[in-house]
C-alpha cells in the first residue's frame, strides 16, 4: 500500500513537472509571438520628424497616417509599414537581390533563385534607377527607409518578428541591416516580373513544337482571342501607330536537339526564381468602371480585386496617407492598397480620382537563342560576332561557403541558359565550320532597364484628372498595366501604359512577333525601339457608359500597336460585360452594393461551354451517370456547397488530360486555364480532330464523344473514392481549398507547432478559373487555390465614405497578431467592410491612436 502511494506520489511529482514545463514553455512561446506586435497607442519618439505625425488604426489595425509635411509623411510609412511586417520585407529584399540564402542558410531552392536572380540583377538595375527619379521620388524613397531604419533602431530580431527567432534555431541570425530607398525600388522587379507577359507561352510554344513537330498544330493550342465572343477592352479606337519594317530573312529552324535543350535549360532556370505575387493560371485581374449616368448615386463606381498567388501574409498593405494641408508641398490625401516596402499607395482613390489596376499581359519578354562561337566569348551576329560580357556574383550562404557565380550577357541580355547548369549546353551541328558547338538562350525584358515605375505611383496617388493620367502612363514603364479610373465630377476612363517593344514583321514558319524564341544571330529580329507612349490606346467617357478591363484584348483585331497575342481570352471580362448590360438594359440603376456582388459572381464559363456537350452524350451504367445527371439541373454556378461543380471540375481536368497529356511533353500538361477553355470550345466542333486520339492506345483511335464519356466516368469514380459514394453530397468546397502558406515557414519541412502559427487555417471556396470569382485552380496538380483575388474594392466617386474593401488575409504580418487572419473569412465569404475617407470619417472609425514625436 505505502509502496503504490509512494509510485503514485512520484507519478504525480513528475506530472507536475511535465505541466509546469509545458505551461512554462508555453507561457515562453506566447512571450515570443507577442513580443514583435507593435506598440499602437500612446507617444513613441521618430528621430528626424519636423512635427508630430498621427496615426490612428481601424478596428482591423488598418492605419491612416496625417503629416504636416510629404517628408514626414513617408517617413512615418515606413515606420509603421516596419511596425506592421518588417520580416516580409527583409524576406522580399532577400529575394529581389538574390540573397535568399544569406537569409535561410545552406537551401537548394534559395540558392537557384539567388542564380537567376543575380543573372537579372535586379539589385543593380534598381541602382541605376535610382538615379533617374525625379527628386521628389527619391526624397520619398529616402524619408520612408529612414523611417524603417527608426524603427528598427535598437531591436533585437526577437523584437522585430517571430520569425527571426525560429530561423534563429537553425543559423545565425544578425540585427537585420538598414533598409536601403533601392531595396523599395528592386522591389518593383519581382512585381514585373509576376506579371510580365506571354514568357510562360513563348516558351511552351517551344516545347510543344519538340513533340508535335508541327507549327500549324501547335498554333491549335494557342488559339487566337475569341473577339466574336469576347469584346475587348475598347470597342472602337481610332489609333495609329508605326509600322515596322519587313525584312525578309528566313524564320530560325526549331527542329534541332540541342536548340531544345537550350530552351528547357532556360524555362528550368526560371522557375527557380520565387514568384512573390504568383505566377500562371489565375495570375491577372478584375476591374470595371460604371459612369453615372447608369449609376443609382448619378456618380462613377469603380471596382477592382486583383487576382495574385495566395500567401500568408497577403501581398496588399492598406493605408490612408493624408496631410493634415494639402498644397502643393504636401499634396497627399489618398487611401488605398500599398506593397510593404514601398511607399505611396499603388491602387485606391484620392479627394478627386479613384483608380484600379489589372493586368495588361503586353509581351514585353523576348528569348533569344544565341550562337556562341568556338571561343566562347561572342555570339553570331549576321556575318559578325558580339562580344558577351561576364561578371562574377558572390551569393553568401549564411552557415555555408560562398558561392561564385559567372554571369554571360548578350546584346540581347542575360544568359539564362547558363544559370543552374552552364555545363550542359548541349552540342549542336555546325554548317560551315564558322561556330562553335553551343546554343544558349538569353533573355530580352524591358525591366532589365532602368525605368521610371516609381515615379508613376506617386503620380497617380495626386492625379486629378484624365491628363494626369496619361501622364502617369507615361511614366508606368513596367509591368505594363490597365488603368481604369473615375473622378468625383463624374468622368470615366481607360489608359494602357508600359513600355512595349515594337519587332519587325520576318517571313518564315515561325512568327517574328515574339510569340516564339527568336534567333539572336539575326538582327531582322532585335527589337525596333519601344511603342511611343503617346499611342498606348485611351479613352475618356465612352459612348457605352462604363469600361471593363479584366486582362482581355484591349483593342479590336488589327487596331492600335501591336501589344501581344497571348491575352486571357475574355471569358472572365464578358461575364462581368453581359451582368452590366442585362442591367442597363433591364432599367435598373447600378449600386455599390451591386458592384460588390458582382465581384463574387461563381458563373462557371466552362460549364456553358462543355455542359451541353456532356448532356448529350449516353452513359449507359446507373451508377456511373450520377455525376452527369447532377449536370443536368445545374444552373453552372461553381459555389462552395455544389456537387454538381465538383464533379464538373473533375470531368474537366481528366478531360484534359486524355486528350492532350499524350502529345506533349513531361510537365507541361494543361493546367486548364482560358486558354484551354478556347482550344477545347474550337475542338468540340471537330469530333475527329488528331487531338482526341490517345495515342498510348495502339491500334484504337479515339473521338470527342469517347473521350468525354470517359472523362465523366472516370470523374464519378474518382470523386466517389475522395467525397463519397453519393454524389449528391459532394462539395465543390471540398476540393477547392484556400489554404495560404507562409513563405519561409509554412512548408511541410517546419514543424506542426511552427505552421500552425503561421498558416492561416485552410478555407472552403467557390469561385474558380476565368470565373468572376478567380479562385484559381491548376487542373494538371489539384483542385486547390493557386491563386485569386488579392483584395477587393468598390470605391462610389459620390460618397467616398461610402466605398468598401478587403484584403486577403489581413493588415498585420505578424502571426501573433489578431489582424493577421481577420479579413481572411470575410473575404472568403464575399464580404467588405466600410471605408471611410474623409478625416471625420476615419477619426469616427479609428479605435487605436499613436502619436509619432520628433
């Protein structure tokens, strides 16, 4: 007896010991989490302000900065912006200087990123840029990393953010170093380069040509946009442009091994690099304008939800930026979504103009494919040779040794061939004995110059009027954007800015219009200048009353500059075009609260495609049509809670893959965006068309019919095997998953405890590709969310203090913060939260107030 007391006594005591450790190691890891959180009330001294600033934050931390000058306010952005998310800057800095691995440690994916990233090098171009802003810019860029830097004076890491702590277990972390006015304008690099164009499809050009071996065939899987379908941008343009000169040289021969080597040496390099906004299917944008006349208010409405990759924390920052006078030394009282690291705010509205931006897609990339001659140090050009310059990067590897790095830039640009693997450049057949054996690639992008972006967005967050956005579009060299916009006294308009490349027309098979690799041993095929700014396609008050910009064709076949042929084929923008014109038509004056709606509009284009040709067909076995007959009474709508979307999504992605994973190469299957939309909308009319033969069945030659009864059957048994045995209770939630991931710690390498912290839960969605409501999924990998709207705003030019908004996640970067998530449900269920504007609004509305001191 006294011997089983005694057990259970020391069973108890080390119990009690176990709780007090683990209370006690609790207790330490909410110390840790919390400690980071910024101070938000009270008085907090800013070395180098002329006068006190305020800041006062919403019930959702959002804050509203008011200066007495355009010095203190910035300065005072950048002190809150590193309040907020200092880490997902210094991670963002990392990645754009190609200094991942001075951050992470010994890591093969940082360090090929670090490779293509010098290659570019972003970090020197920003440099160069720097030097070419107007003055006020610089000063701007000046104030808000001095604003950065107080902050970050005197803390430890563990003060800064959660993070460096974690990181701090596996390699050395230091006091991170001052914030620097280029690492906000290198920042400007990644964001082109997510949104940089037609690369994507140039290449794939290339690699599907390896395996068809047929240019006609393979111009099938790019179809042209569909404008008898889908209206573009502008209806009627009167626009005039240059036209280049034709040449006559002979289009480059792609029916060579090492040639494709080359070019799969290049697409490998380039998806080492980190894409920081996203990168694909889904990656474009939603926005409209609705002019008063058609408005329930009599004033403009204006919308936009840019569609980005998911991560945790969201890529939008929200802030107001006021001066307590606005004069012309501090002209600033705008409110809106801004990137962490830079200052202004790069989409909103101000006092008198509100503006939204999405994606114009203009092919402002170009692949060279370059002849190096048998010293290795020129390429061919015509008769001659180019000389190609080198340079060595040293990429520190913190815990590891530095890596050396040589980089070879053409005339065209960087070698990208080279990056993570100069040795195996393939051999290629030499004619004439005047080469070498070598093909390498390098990349032509207008980003790779310096350029005047930063200029632009704080242009336009004082820009008045219609002129002064040209202006901006003027100075928006890169990524090259639609900009839609509507002022308080009633004006609507549309302006494409970018600095675009203008090629000669080359005859031969392969277009010269940069849809393909060009040769770069030809000058036929260098670029030709840029399009003159002044002929970027505009309009003010069209006749139709309202403009619809969501990443479609901006202007009709044949008119106005050439920008590219690889558009998001439009499904997405008529839907948002025919919702308007059915009201309009109807009678019905447009509300804010009817804009917003259509934001998460879940009509599925695909289903209005395919549907009918599914319900046509005869599956004869009971058990296998239960899937076609919930297609039967669908209304296509791809809602969270619909089965019949679910099973729709599957047909489409086995669909997919029966007719075109055969034919072409490893890893490129479809991933079943607008584009494949439009090459299956054109099959579905040629039931024998080679692409519905499988070829991996000898012997059998399949149709369009066989292939889409198999796709359904194939959907029904997969989906009973992952929802169930009945398909009435499957859910198109359940497969469609919002789950953002934390970039350096939400990987599955973490532990549990780690990305539970930093991950947001996952969330059930509706929406999908080309769908209004662009939660985007990749068709070849999943049903989950790759990408979607990264905020969402309607902004009423009647009653500022009327407009709405969200961000995809939350204000705050830091994961002990309870503003981390908490717009993460409301924007999965469709929902915004007021906006207030004016200074009685915002003050009405904040619930923090934090004096910034000199």
């Amino acid at each position: 007896m006294l011997r089983s007391r005694a057990a259970r006594l020391t069973l108890l005591s080390v119990a009690i010991v176990l709780v007090v450790a683990l209370v006690a190691t609790v207790v330490a890891a909410f110390v840790v989490v919390r400690r980071p959180l910024p101070q938000v009330e009270g008085t907090l001294r800013v070395p180098g302000l002329q006068a006190p600033v305020t800041v006062t934050r919403d019930a959702r931390g959002i804050p509203t900065i008011t200066a007495d000058s355009a010095a203190d306010l910035f300065r005072a952005q950048g002190y809150v912006a590193a309040q907020d998310r200092f880490f997902e800057m210094d991670y963002r800095r990392h990645v754009v200087a190609g200094r991942l691995s001075e951050l992470v440690g010994e890591n093969e994916d940082a360090l090929d990123a670090d490779k293509v990233i010098r290659t570019f090098g972003w970090h020197r171009i920003a440099q160069q840029e720097l030097e070419i802003l107007e003055p006020a810019t610089r000063e701007a860029l000046e104030a808000y990393a001095a604003g950065v830097n107080a902050y970050l004076d005197g803390k430890a890491p563990s003060q800064i953010a959660v993070e460096y702590t974690v990181l701090g277990l596996q390699v050395q972390i230091e006091a991170p170093e001052p914030w620097d006015a280029v690492d906000s304008l290198a920042w400007l690099k990644a964001m082109a380069w997510d949104l940089r164009g037609n690369y994507d499809d140039e290449l794939g050009r290339a690699r599907a040509f390896a395996s068809v071996r047929d240019v006609a065939k393979v111009d099938q899987l790019f179809p042209p946009y569909p404008q008898a379908l889908n209206a573009p941008i502008l209806a009627e343009q009167d626009l005039t442009t240059a036209t280049p000169a034709i040449a006559t040289q002979p289009a480059p021969d792609l029916d060579d091994s090492a040639l494709q080597a080359a070019v799969a040496r290049a697409q490998e390099a380039l998806e080492a690099v980190p894409h920081l906004m996203g990168d694909g299917e889904g990656v474009g944008s939603n926005s409209w304008v609705i002019g008063g006349d058609l408005t329930e208010s009599g004033k403009p409405l204006l919308a936009n939800d840019p569609h980005l990759g998911i991560s945790a924390p969201g890529i939008w920052t929200q802030v107001g930026l006021r001066c307590a006078t606005v004069s012309d030394a501090c002209p600033y009282d705008v409110s809106g979504f801004s990137f962490a690291g830079f200052p202004g705010v790069v989409i909103g509205h101000n006092a008198d103009l509100a503006w939204g931006l999405t994606n114009l897609g203009a092919d402002v990339t170009d692949f060279f494919l370059e002849r190096v001659d048998s010293t290795g140090e020129a390429t061919m050009r015509g008769t001659e040779t180019a000389p190609i310059t080198t340079r060595t990067e040293v990429i520190k590897v913190n815990g590891g040794d530095d890596v050396h790095l040589d980089v070879r830039e053409t005339v065209h640009g960087p070698i990208v061939s080279d990056v993570l693997d100069v040795d195996a450049v393939g051999d290629a057949p030499v004619e004439d004995g005047a080469f070498g054996r070598d093909y390498v690639v390098a990349l032509a992008w207008t980003a790779l110059a310096p350029g005047r972006t930063a200029d632009a967005v704080l242009a336009m967050d004082t820009a008045r009027d219609a002129d002064d956005i040209a202006r901006v579009g003027r100075l928006f060299d890169v990524p090259s954007q639609n900009i839609v916009f509507a002022t308080t006294d009633g004006h609507i308009g549309y302006q494409a800015p970018g600095r675009v490349p203008l090629r000669n027309r080359v005859s031969g098979d392969v277009p010269s219009d940069g849809t393909w690799p060009r040769p770069g041993w030809d000058p036929a095929y260098d670029w030709q200048g840029y399009v003159d700014p002044e002929e970027m396609p505009r309009v003010q008050d069209p006749a139709e009353g309202f403009l619809v910009a969501a990443n479609q064709a901006v202007t009709p076949a044949g008119v106005g500059p050439f920008l590219t042929k690889d558009w998001d084929y439009g499904y997405r923008a008529q839907r948002i075009r025919d919702v308007i014109e059915a009201q309009v038509v109807a009678g019905e004056k447009v509300t804010a609260a009817d804009v917003s709606a259509l934001q998460g509009d879940e009509r599925s284009p695909y289903a209005d495609v395919l549907v009918p040709a599914l319900l046509r067909l005869d599956i004869d076995d009971t058990f296998d049509d239960d899937g076609q007959e919930l297609l039967r009474t669908w209304d296509h709508v791809a809602s969270e809670d619909s089965a019949a979307a679910a099973y729709f999504a599957a047909v489409w992605s086995t669909l997919l893959e029966l007719a075109f994973a055969d034919d072409l190469p490893d890893g490129d299957s479809p991933n079943g965006g607008s584009r494949w939309l439009e090459v299956v909308r054109s099959l579905l009319d040629d039931p024998d068309s080679p692409w519905w033969d499988d070829r991996s069945t000898p012997g059998v030659v399949e149709g369009r019919d066989e292939v889409l009864t198999r796709a359904m059957v194939t959907a029904r048994r997969e989906l009973t095997q992952q929802l169930g045995r009945d398909a009435e209770d499957w859910r198109w939630g359940r497969l469609h998953v919002a789950a953002p991931e934390h970039p350096v710690l939400g990987g599955s390498s973490v532990p549990g405890l780690v990305r539970r912290l930093v991950n947001p839960e996952p969330i059930e969605v509706g929406g999908g590709s080309s769908i209004v409501d662009a939660t985007a999924w990749d068709a070849s990998a999943g049903y989950g969310v790759t990408a979607g709207p990264s905020m969402r705003m309607v902004v009423d030019l009647g009653d500022l203090d009327s407009s709405t908004w969200v961000t995809f996640t939350g204000s705050s970067g830091h994961p002990g913060s309870a503003h981390y998530t908490d717009q993460f449900g409301p924007w999965a269920a469709g929902e915004t939260f007021p906006w207030p504007f004016s200074p009685a609004a915002t003050a009405a509305d904040a619930v923090d107030r934090l004096t910034l001191e000199p």
